[in-house]
C-alpha cells in the first residue's frame, strides 16, 4: 500500500527543524499542501525569527511540493488563528494538524520558579489546544480531520527536571482521550505520538553515541501514518530508532471493598488493589 496526499492540507507547528521540519517534508513529498509554522525562537521560547520556516518552505518546494510558511506563536490566540487562516486563504481547508511546537525550561522542580512552568505549558497545553480549537469547526464541516499531538515519554512516565514539561505533556493525551470522544462521529481522529530523538530540544539530555542513533526522521513514519484515512483514533504511539510501540492505561479487577471500607481495608488489600493481573484498557469514565 502507498499513501497519498494529494488534495490534502497540513498545518504543522514548530516545523522549521528537528521533528516538525522531517513531518513537513515527508507530507509534502506525498502531495500534502503544508503551512510550515514555526516561531523561529530559542529552545526556551525567547526571540523569533520566520527564517527557519522559510528555509523549510524553500526546501519542499525546491523538491516540488507546495507550502507557505507562518511565524506565528501557538500560544498566542492570533498566533493560533493566523496559521489556520493561512491554510484557508491559500487552499480553502485543514485536514491535518500536527501539534509539534515545544519548549524547554528544565529546572528540578525545587529550584523551578512559576513562570517556567506556566510559559511550558502555555506553549505544549494551552497554544495546543489553541491551534486545535482553530482548526476544529473546519474539521467538523468537512466531515474530516486528523490531528496528532506530539507527547513524550517525559510525560507519561516522568523525568528529573521536567515536571513542567512532563505535566503539559501528559495534558496533551488528557485533551486527546476527548477529542476522540468528541470528534468521532465527524471523522475527526486524534491521536499522539511519543518520540525520542536527536533534536535541538534534546541534545544536552542524551549522550552523543545515542543521539546518533535517534533521528527525528525515524518518528515520521509513524506520525504520517496518524495522519491517513487509515488512522486509528485516540491511541499513543511510541518511536524511537525505528522502534515503534503503543503506550496506553489500563486498569484491573481491583477489589470491591464496598461503602463501610476503612484506610485499614485498603492496607490489608492493597497487593490486589494493585496487582497487575486481568489487565484491560479503560475506555472511558465509568460512573
């Protein structure tokens, strides 16, 4: 089976390097029509610059494709609505977001002071749910859409010095797990991806000989994958090296101490209140 893009538009933020840039490239190469959004500011989200978008845009269409480039900010309400009117100004519609726009402002949590963590997750949660906010009546009135949040192991089992991170991480996939809710019955399908690679945004955290060996272009199979007709709907992919897995909750039979239990019932129970046994996924909330 071969995929193709042809008809189809793409907005993809954070685009003018690293992951975003390979997603951009890869869509345009199968005939998606990409607005190329970056900022173009440093890796803790200060100063900008549209060069880094335009250096992408020049590339995709050097190599033949189409794409306009956009450098506004996805925590901006303006920012978030600018690249969404550009995709319609320029093509009429939206059928792909890849929310991939990111920031660090890695500190342990002690020592991190409240605008760090607030400006993470104005950038990963908030300009997220933002540019998908724009893009969402769009992908209702077509009857279509596929957006994919970009997660991170960070997110989903933590690490040192990245609790804003990790937190506005694990948001995404709380705002994924309702939107496939929501978006089901309009076609809309919303998935993640959780990668690990050798970016700007990475390369102080890992050894050089692994970073070798974690090329952003290795995710991009499994993000333009979320991004066909054939997409599932409300899963988390993990990728890393051309390693590629699904991450999910689950839950198990737990144990019914009913309505009089006491703090002393649940030490007593505890081993099968947390065994892993009978293990199931948890669709959704069961009142």
């Amino acid at each position: 089976m071969s995929y193709s893009f042809e008809d189809k538009v793409a907005i993809v933020t954070g685009a003018g390097g690293g992951l975003g840039r390979c997603h951009a490239i890869e869509l345009a190469s199968r005939g998606c029509k990409v607005v190329v959004n970056d900022l173009g500011g440093a890796m803790d989200g200060t100063g900008g610059s549209s060069d880094a978008a335009e250096a992408v845009v020049a590339e995709i269409k050097a190599a033949g494709g189409e794409a306009i480039a956009n450098g506004g900010s996805v925590s901006d309400a303006q920012g978030a609505k600018s690249m969404v009117q550009d995709a319609m100004n320029a093509w009429g519609r939206v059928d792909i977001l890849i929310n991939n726009a990111g920031i660090l402002r890695d500190k342990s949590f002690h020592k991190m002071e409240q605008k760090d963590f607030d400006i993470v997750l104005d950038v990963h949660l908030t300009g997220t749910a933002m540019v998908t906010r724009e893009v969402w009546p769009i992908m209702r009135e077509q009857g279509y859409g596929r957006i994919v949040m970009t997660t991170s192991p960070s997110g989903l089992y933590g690490n040192f010095g990245q609790a804003n991170y990790g937190a506005a991480k694990l948001g995404q996939v709380g705002l994924m797990n309702t939107l496939k809710i929501e978006g089901a019955k309009y076609n809309i399908h919303t998935n993640a991806i959780a990668p690990v690679a050798a970016t700007r945004m990475t390369e102080n955290l890992m050894p050089e000989e692994a970073l070798a060996k974690l090329g952003p272009e290795l995710i991009t199979p499994a993000v333009v994958y979320l991004c066909t007709e054939d997409a599932p709907n409300g899963v988390v992919i993990q990728a890393q090296g051309g390693r590629f897995s699904m991450a999910m909750v689950v839950e198990n039979d737990g144990v019914d101490l009913g309505v009089d239990a006491t703090v002393e019932d649940i030490a007593d129970n505890y081993e099968k209140i947390v065994s892993l046994t009978n293990l199931r996924p948890r669709a959704m909330l069961q009142l």
